[in-house]
C-alpha cells in the first residue's frame, strides 16, 4: 500500500489548494445555473475532479529524483511494449498456473502482475461511473470507451516521453495491455454505473428541483451570505492592487477598506436599483417593505450592520500595533485596551457565527440581521 499513498496524499493536498481558490466561483457558477447552492453536485464535481488528479498522480508518482534517468538505465531498455495482453502469459508464466488443473488457478492472487492489471483496470473505471452520470444514456457507451481510451493514452504517453521532456528518459513503460484494461474498466464502469447511481440524485432531479425554484423569487441563505462574500472579495482585490502600487500600512488599508465597502455595499445599490455587484453576479436584488427599491437610509443601515463587525476586527489590529514603553502607565492602558477589544471582538464574531448557523440551518425562516435591521428582503432577480 505504501506506493500508494503518496500519490493520495499529493492529490489531497493539490485538491485542497485548489478547492480554497475555486470554491467561491464554484458557488457562483452553481447558483446562476440552478438557482440555488447544489450539495450533490457540487459533490459530483469536486469528488470528479479530486478523482482525476489522484489517477494521474497515481500513473506518474513518485517522481524520479534527478532529471537525468538515462543514467540509471541500462543501454537498450526497453520503454514501448505493443503486445496486446501480453500481461496474461506473464501471470501464467510466474504463477506456475496449469490451464487443466484449476486447483492452480489460485497462484495468481499471489503474483504482482495480475495485481498491476487489476489495478489498471479499476483505475479508470470510475470515470465510467461519471460519464455515465454526465451522458446519461446508455447509447453513449462509444463516447465513454472513448473517452477511457483517451485519457489512458494521456497517461501513457505523458510516461513515455518523461513528462514531455521534463525528464530526458522514459521511467515508465508504455505499454498496450495498460490502454485495453483502462478503456476496458471505463466501459465497464459506464455499464454498471446505473446499479450505484440509483442510490443518489439524478441530474434531472436537479434540473427539476432548479425549475421549481425558478417559479420562486426566494433566495436561499447561503446565496444570500455568498453575495457579501464577492462583495468583500472585491474590495479586499482592490486592496491588494493598491498595496502592490503604493505604500500600505493599517491606517491606509482601514481609509481605503472602508470607501472600498461603503461604495460597494452603499453607493453601487443606490445606483444600481438594489442590487450589488455580489447581487449582480447571483441574480438577487433587495427590496424594501412596499417591494420597491430600498431607500437610501435602509441601504446605509444594512451597510453598518455588514461594516462594524469589520470595522471592530480591524481596530483591534490597530490596538495590537501600538506598544509603548514597557512599565509606563501607557503601556498598562494599552494592555487592558487590546485585551477588552480582543474579548469583544471575540463575542462578536462568536454571536455573528452563530447567528448565521441559525440562519443557514433554518432555511429561510429566519433573516439576516442585516436585513432585518434595515428592513429589507432579498429575491431573486427577474430582470
């Protein structure tokens, strides 16, 4: 197991790097398609994609330590083998089987080959699995040998020309048997796929779950929550461009964070008919209580409830920067003050995570505190 794990465990980590930067126009993407947050298929996607990088890292890991590999190979290795099932007569050959004795059939579960073809064969029949779920029909089968066929070459090729050329030597042979069992275990993999798809949701259950909510102008939560995040995530970018530009320090940043929400949160709905960019890009839009556009002071008090919470984190930094002369009458104040502001920046944000499990747990029987503050409701925008 061990040649293993290093391969899952690169995979893991590579997936988890990738998920923290994609997650959130995952979500986007998700939502404008369907109209809410889809947990089966945001499973399916990320399950697919977690799946595809442990299969090639599986095929090309652990890596060579040095570039030059000629140099550990003897002249004249062989790095192509192009006869087909050749893996077959090799389990024979070493297992000692006899064809009209089945008693010996059993040697084979000893030998290392019939394991690598095994392997090879279930290595790609997963991906049978997820075309099956994507393609649906059973009539697509030649598209799903085509595509097992497909990425096996991928893998295949990718060995014999040493990553393309990051290695001056092939460290892996490529081999026909590898493509039949792969091709093979895909196919097979989109046969069988019906049998372990009926115990989850189809795509059409999505599809007519997404239509049912089409007819509705409720916003689930998390959509809700989502669309303040690319709000903020705007305003934190700008930040950084600024900060590569010019001189940042907390005093600029907290001048700059704060005009960046205020004209995010504030001035873009008042201008843009309730609706922020975060609003835009989900489709959602706030209204006040007679349906209409929010005013300007319901605008302006959401804003306050988004920004103080902001606002008491980045005080509390400020208080962490200013340190005066140990034993100073200062600098006993100062203490006391960065600790009472870490105690309520604490209570705060234990209050505001809280308040959002509430929420996001009660589905849309309860409200935001911003909202309700200021006395507005999100829908789904129409227009």
């Amino acid at each position: 197991m061990g040649a293993y794990e290093t391969p899952i465990l690169a995979a893991v980590a590579v997936f988890f790097l990738g998920a923290l930067v994609l997650t959130v126009p995952w979500m986007v993407y998700t939502y404008r398609k369907y109209g809410f947050l889809s947990v089966w298929t945001t499973v399916v996607v990320y399950s697919f994609v977690f799946y595809l990088i442990a299969a090639l890292f599986l095929v090309l890991l652990p890596l060579p330590s040095v570039r030059d590999t000629c140099q550990f190979q003897k002249p004249g290795t062989q790095h192509v083998s192009l006869v087909p099932f050749f893996f077959v007569g090799d389990v024979i050959r070493s297992s000692g089987v006899v064809l009209s004795r089945p008693g010996t059939y059993a040697a084979v579960l000893r030998e290392s080959a019939f394991w690598q073809a095994l392997f090879n064969f279930f290595l790609l029949l997963p991906l049978g699995v997820y075309l099956r779920y994507f393609l649906r029909e059973r009539k697509f089968w030649k598209r799903a040998w085509a595509f097992g066929f497909g990425l096996s070459l991928f893998f295949e090729v990718t060995q014999l020309t040493g990553i393309y050329g990051i290695y001056n030597c092939p460290y892996r042979v490529f081999d026909v048997d590898d493509l039949i069992l792969n091709s093979t275990g895909a196919l097979f993999g989109f046969l069988v796929a019906p049998v372990l798809l009926a115990l989850f949701p189809s795509r059409a259950d999505v599809l007519a779950k997404s239509e049912r909510i089409e007819e509705l102008r409720f916003v689930p939560p998390l959509s809700q929550l989502l669309a303040i995040v690319v709000d903020y995530v705007i305003v934190r970018i700008a930040w950084i461009v600024y900060g590569l530009v010019l001189p940042a320090g907390v005093v600029s940043e907290f001048v700059f964070m704060s005009a960046g929400l205020l004209i995010v949160l504030f001035a873009v709905p008042m201008l843009g008919r309730g609706r922020t960019i975060g609003m835009r890009v989900l489709r959602i839009r706030l209204t006040g209580a007679d349906g209409g556009v929010p005013s300007w002071t319901a605008l302006l008090k959401r804003t306050a409830a988004i920004y103080l919470p902001w606002l008491a984190t980045i005080a509390v930094r400020a208080l962490e920067g200013y340190e005066p002369a140990f034993g100073t009458p200062e600098y006993m104040f100062a203490a006391w003050l960065t600790v009472g502001a870490l105690v309520l920046q604490a209570v705060i944000w234990l209050v505001i995570v809280v308040h959002v499990l509430a929420v996001l747990i009660g589905r849309g029987k309860r409200v935001f505190y911003f909202d309700r503050a200021a006395g507005v409701e999100e829908q789904r925008d129409v227009e």
